[in-house]
C-alpha cells in the first residue's frame, strides 16, 4: 500500500527537523516531499546568527581580566574565580534554553538537526560558557558545510582543546587524548588506525591550545617540528596536516555515513545504501549538503521499515511539542530539569562519544515521564520527579539551590516543580474544527503519530472531554500525545 503525502512529509520533517510546526498541517497533504525538501534546503541556507550567552557583567569580567594580561586561570584572584565559574553557568543554562527556543522557532530546521547532529558527533562537555557557545557557533556555521573545513574549525575550538586535554600536549611530553578521540569518534572509527598512529599524531598536535576567550593559540616552542609517520605517511606534520591525512581515508568518508545513516534513517544499517553514501560523501570532497540530499531525496529513505522507526532522543520530544503546540513557559527552567530526566543536557554529553541514542532513552522511569509530559504540559501538574544526582550536570551546586519560579511563588527543586506552560492552541484548532467529530482521533493521530497503526479510539475517547469540540481536540491530542507511540519517529 502506498503512503500518503501526509506521512512522507511528516516522516521527512521529523528526520530533516523536529517535527511538523502547526502552521504546516495544511501542506502535509498537499506539497510532494521533494518541494519540501527543496523548502528546507532554502531556509537553512542563510547563515545563523551568533547565540550570545554570556551577559554583559561576564563579558566584562573577561575584557579586564584579559586587559591585565591574566590570561590564564591560575592567575585570576580566587574571587574572579568563583564569580567567573558560577556566571559561566549560568550563561551555559541560558545557552541551553536560546538553542532549544532555536529549533522550536527557526525555519531552519535543517540547519539546526544537522547542528544538533554534530553536537553529538563532536561531543564536548565544559563549563566556560565562552568555549561553549563558541563551539555551538562553528558547528552551526559549518552543520550543511563541507565536513573538513568542520573538522578543522572544531579541533581549534578552546571547548574541545581543553575537554580533551591538549592544552597539556607539549614537547618531549605529548598528551595522547586529543589524537586518539579525532581517529576514534570524529574520523575514522575505532580499529582503524595504531596506537603508534595515535602516538605519532599526538606530536603533531603539540604546541596546539586556546586562551581564555577560547580563541586558537599555536606555542611554536612547545611543538614537536621532528620527523611524524601516521597512516603509513612520513614528514614533518602539524596538527592541520595529520587532520588532512584523515579526511584522506576513505574510511572516514564510510565512518561518518554511517552515522549520519543511523541518525537520520534507521539504527539498522542498510550496508549497501551506506557503501554508496561514502563512496558520493568522499568524491564530493565531504560536502555535507549532498550527502544529506542523496539521503532525503532518495526512494529508500521513504520505505515503510525507515517510518517510525526511531525513538526520539528527549530533546527531539521536547522541541517537537512545543512545535505542534506553540506554547509560552512561565518557567522556562523547568525545561533544564526535563532534560536532566529524560537523560539529555544539552551541552553535557554523557562523554566524548556522545549520547548512545535508540534504546537507552527508554526504561522504566524515563518512558513513565516521557508519556507524562503532554499532562503536564496541558495541566500545569507538579513535577515531581528528583533527577539524578550529578555534579557536572547540576553545574557544582546542590538540587536544593535551585530556585523554581511559579504561580504560587519560588520553590527549591526538592520540592513540586510546576511548568506552568500557556498553550496557543488557536491554529491548532482553526486546522481541526472543519473535520467531522467522529472523523477527529484519527485525523488527530495521523498527524501526531508516524505509524499507520490505528490509535484505539474508544480509549481515547474514554478520556477526553466531550464537552465541546474545542475541548475534545484538546484533550484528546493531549491523550494520543501521551501514548507509546508518540516516543516514535
């Protein structure tokens, strides 16, 4: 049985973007996938604008630090210090929110779950707000671009160079880490290359390290300038140089295919499709763009086993919510602890090699929140769920300093949280009060749903409030929202 427009476009707006947004119900239908995608491409296009976070008493505090020729940390007072660290907090959180806001909002959508991709891909946890938004900027200035110039740009971020150590790879002492991660998780994939192939690379990238601001920094006189062999080639190589040696594999061109296949298709690899995506990935000289075209704009990528066939990480469920249900949050915080649950933060990766995705998201206690949310959502109901205890998450404060804001005043985060969320549901129910009332949950469900399976009317129709239309769409798009099946994509 063919599949409908409807289904193929919402299949391609959750895989190209984060969900159908409620001004686009009405070209579902209507507009083939290849005009859509074609959309997409022209309105990711333009180049994002800059996602500044640090406030301007930290921008400050940074200008007179570097005004003073103190650089480095351990020349700041421990009063700079501690200020520095708990406003570069902060700023992180803000940073958080401004980017979800971002894809919610943006008609980029393109751009921004090419960058949220990448966010994974070159996982990077750190606390100076600085290195961090400076990372989010060059990932979503290059997310469509060419991979190399990516990979380049990422390498010489401050986030990265001291997540991994660089900053300590020096000469005659060469700091391993940094080597190791671009051939095992941002390049060729592990067992691919040597340890003497790491060892080698290592002494290429010394001398490579970021000041304060995050701003690349080459120490000549901590460079290693001797003789390098890696990957069976021998000269004089600096870190830029070993990085080209990489992207020269075609392994590498395999590796991220791959994982752009997975991401975006299906967590069973098809290795045949993949083959041919490397092969057109390595000959186009890693142009991003093409290699996600070749992707959207195939037969395959629209088969009925690729449809629904992805768990949505959190930040995909929460981000698409508040698409279809455009929404103002009176305690916009209460997102941050919604991604501390559901086990997501943006820009605190589990590790260097990202979140594991599919399954993981889903056990017991997580599918429990997940299928909660839209309730709390709709009611203003407490959350009170205490997430995990993590001191890297929490940002080196304590669950009971954290201040919750809500309608009936602060609340510490031990105890009820409350979302507070107003819902705009004007568009919502323009778009379904022309469809008949017996006709609704399905028309609903097909919407919300990625799977041609029927939603059990009779049990929605348990639940919802009958009381007028209006109300029954309200209740009974909160109730199929709150099913299983809606964790699917």
């Amino acid at each position: 049985m063919a599949l409908s427009n409807q289904l193929k476009n919402q299949h391609l707006m959750w895989r190209a973007g984060f969900g159908p947004a409620v001004e686009q119900l009405g070209v579902l239908d209507n507009t083939s996938p290849e005009k859509l995608y074609k959309a997409l491409q022209k309105a990711s296009a333009k180049r994002p604008q800059y996602l500044q976070a640090a406030d301007s008493s930290l921008q400050g505090l940074m200008l007179g630090i570097q005004d003073a020729g103190r650089l480095q940390k351990q020349e700041m007072s421990p009063e700079q210090r501690k200020e520095m660290r708990q406003r570069s907090r902060e700023g992180i959180k803000s940073l958080n929110l401004y980017w979800l806001k971002e894809m919610v909002d943006t008609d980029a959508q393109l751009r921004e779950k090419m960058a949220f991709f990448w966010h994974g891909h070159f996982a990077c946890r750190n606390l100076n707000v600085f290195y961090q938004q400076q990372l989010l900027d060059v990932i979503r200035q290059n997310a469509l671009g060419n991979f190399g110039d990516l990979l380049h740009e990422v390498s010489k971020t401050g986030a990265m160079l001291n997540f991994l150590n660089n900053n300590q790879n020096k000469k005659d002492h060469p700091n391993e880490n940094f080597a190791r991660e671009v051939m095992e998780l941002f390049t060729m994939g592990r067992g691919n290359y040597s340890e003497h192939d790491v060892k080698e690379a290592a002494r290429a990238f010394t001398g490579w390290g970021a000041n304060a601001r995050g701003e690349f920094v080459f120490r000549t006189f901590q460079h290693d300038g001797g003789a390098k062999t890696v990957l069976g080639r021998t000269g004089n190589f600096d870190g830029d140089e070993v990085l080209d040696i990489l992207l020269n594999q075609k392994q590498t061109a395999k590796f991220i295919s791959q994982k752009v296949y997975r991401f975006f298709v299906n967590e069973n690899i098809d290795h045949q499709k993949v083959e041919w995506l490397a092969d057109r990935f390595y000959k186009s000289d890693y142009d991003i763009g093409k290699l996600i075209a070749d992707i959207f704009t195939s037969d395959w990528f629209y088969d009925e086993k690729n449809i629904g066939s992805r768990i949505k990480s959190p930040i995909e469920l929460l981000v698409g919510i508040q698409r279809i249900l455009p929404m103002k949050l009176e305690n916009e915080e209460a997102l941050l602890l919604l991604e501390r649950v559901l086990g997501q933060i943006l820009f605190y990766p589990p590790n260097v090699a990202g979140w594991s995705g599919g399954r993981s998201w889903i056990d017991s206690s997580t599918l429990m929140m997940r299928m909660r949310i839209p309730q709390l959502i709709n009611d203003t109901d407490d959350f009170n769920v205490k997430p995990k205890s993590d001191d890297d998450q929490m940002m080196g404060r304590s669950d009971d300093e954290i201040k919750i804001k809500s309608g009936g005043g602060a609340r510490t985060a031990n105890a009820a949280r409350v979302i507070n969320a107003h819902v705009d549901w004007s568009k919502y129910l323009d778009y379904y009060n022309k469809v008949a009332r017996e006709q609704l949950v399905n028309d609903m469900a097909g919407i919300l749903l990625q799977t041609r399976k029927a939603v059990g009317a009779d049990v929605i129709n348990e639940y919802a409030d009958a009381t007028s239309k209006e109300t029954f769409i309200k209740t009974s798009t909160i109730q199929i929202m709150s099913t299983p099946e809606y964790q699917l994509c």
